[in-house]
C-alpha cells in the first residue's frame, strides 16, 4: 500500500544534510512520504520539495511536532530501524506480506531514540547489526520490501528525467 | 577478492557527517577501505577509525590526496556510482563475477564529479536513476555484490558486539 517514512529528532544546522539525504532516498526507492520531527527546518523540506516538482512523482515532506502521537496513532505496521534490532532477514517476509495491504511506518534516529521508539514499534530491524547509517538503512529496507518496478512508475510528471548512460550526462527536459 | 570506496571532494565542516556515514556504511556492508580525496580531515578518520576498534574488524580508512593516480593506476574494475550511469541490474552479473577474482575500486562524489571519472571509470552505474545520496548508492551496491555471509565474518576481534533484540538494546562487551 505504502510507506511512510518517520525521521525523529531533526537537528538545524547538524543534521541538515544526512536529514536531506534521508528524505531523497525515501523518495527514489519508493517510500510515499516522509515526516520530519525534531527542530522545525524549512530549509529542508524546500530543497527536497524542489527535487520532487524537478524530478516528478507525489512523494510528500512533511514536519510534525508530536512524533509520538504519530507513532501510537498509526493504523498499520510500526517497523523501527536500529541496529540493536532483530535481523532483517528474519522478518523481511512478515514485513513485505503486510506492505501489500496495509501502510507502514518505518522509523529512523536520530542521535538518541527515546527508550518508547523501541516498546511501540511492532518490530525493531537491523539492517545488519553494525553501526552505519540511517540513510543506508532506508535505502536497503525500502529496496527489499517495495518492488523496482512500482518504483520506477511512481515518478510521474518529471520536468527532468534522467537517460541511464554508459558515460557522461543526458538528461531530457519535459 | 574486495572492494574500496574512494570518496570524492570532500569538504570539512559541510561534509564531515556524510563522508563518515559513507565509511560507516563501507565497512558495515562488507567494504576492505575507504579512501577520502578532498580536504584532509583527521576528525572523519578518528572517528570512523573508533568505531572499527569498538565493533572489530580490518576496515581501513585513509586519505589520499591524489585521487587521479588512485583511479588511473587501480588495478581491477573501477565502478563509479552515479545517478546518469547505466542501470545497476544491466551490470550486476558482470560486476558480481569480477569481485570473485578480482580488486573493485567504487567511486562515489563528491557535489561535483570531474568529467574525466565518467570517462576512466569501467562503469558508471546509477542505483536508479533519481537524485538521493551517496550512502545509499553504496549499501545497496555492496549488499548486492557481497554475501551476507562473508560480511558477518569480517568483524573479528571486537571489543562489542550488538545482539539482535526484538526490544530495547543488548550489547556484549568482550
């Protein structure tokens, strides 16, 4: 149905970038919306807002300040990504079962998640148990559970879309 | 045989947050290096270099100042992640078949990459053909090219290990 992806505890300035690149990667691998929480940055959410009118596709950004009535109101499945969490693969096909007829909520830090990320979420999943980075475990979990071809179709009214090459750029406006 | 991320153009300050998740991502998805071009910053290099002391493993982190000699006299495949290259799926099987017998030097930038990376490149490859991060393009090029297996196993001889928990966080300190 759909994925939302939930990034708590947004920080100006500090995280302004890996919080852009989260966002980004949501959209390219097929989440429909991401909502920020922490510090109020507008800066972000105009540059993501920008690739999305360039690059087409409804994906959505938003702020919300109460993160935790999100998570506790949420109608469908809470998966929160962390590398203390149980193994992905493990769960990966819980996971993608429910995706087909229910949204999902997949929640990142953060620098310091709140002890009751970990007690609401319906699974807590490690994308490997390593430290790494929020933005890769968006990208792999969003990878493993929406399929390439539902991606690729969610990327309507492009003003830009990019030609894959073998060297250099091509990029066609519409 | 194993793969090294080269890190382009990075800068202190503006890049320091996402330069050391694209390392933490290099070695927690099974990468041997990572090499920084761009400014020199000890910082990036200490703190990922904690983490491997903390979590185990021969992951090595250095700066290079010379990328150009880094790519021109690499001696296996040279893979350059880039949103305009031809699309991972074409390429995998080949890519996948070199990293058997062979070093893989995988180049990501950088805000911007000089033209003569598309051209010296073996290929340039896009993870999609939308605009996202650099840490994503590189978790999802290295699980598609490294076995799970053969990623767990490189983490010897750490002081802590993470044990997957369905709540909360356990950690075993050796």
């Amino acid at each position: 149905m759909g994925i939302t992806i939930l990034r708590l505890g947004h920080r100006i300035i500090r995280d302004q970038r890996i919080t852009t690149h989260v966002a980004l990667t949501a959209r390219a691998f097929g989440a429909d919306r991401v909502i920020i929480s922490g510090e109020k940055d507008d800066g972000v959410v105009h540059s993501v807002a920008g690739v999305c009118e360039e690059f087409g596709g409804d994906f959505a950004i938003e702020y919300a300040k109460d993160w935790r009535a999100i998570i506790k109101e949420w109608k469908g499945l809470v998966v929160h990504l962390t590398m203390y969490g149980m193994q992905f693969n493990e769960v990966i096909q819980e996971i993608r079962a429910h995706e087909k007829h229910g949204e999902i909520l997949a929640v990142v830090g953060g620098s310091k998640v709140p002890p009751e990320v970990y007690d609401w979420a319906d699974y807590n999943v490690a994308i490997g148990n390593q430290p790494h980075s929020e933005v890769a475990a968006v990208a792999v979990f969003l990878r493993e559970i929406i399929d390439e071809e539902e991606v690729e179709r969610k990327f309507k009214d492009a003003k830009k879309t990019i030609v894959p090459s073998p060297k250099g750029k091509k990029v066609v406006e519409h």
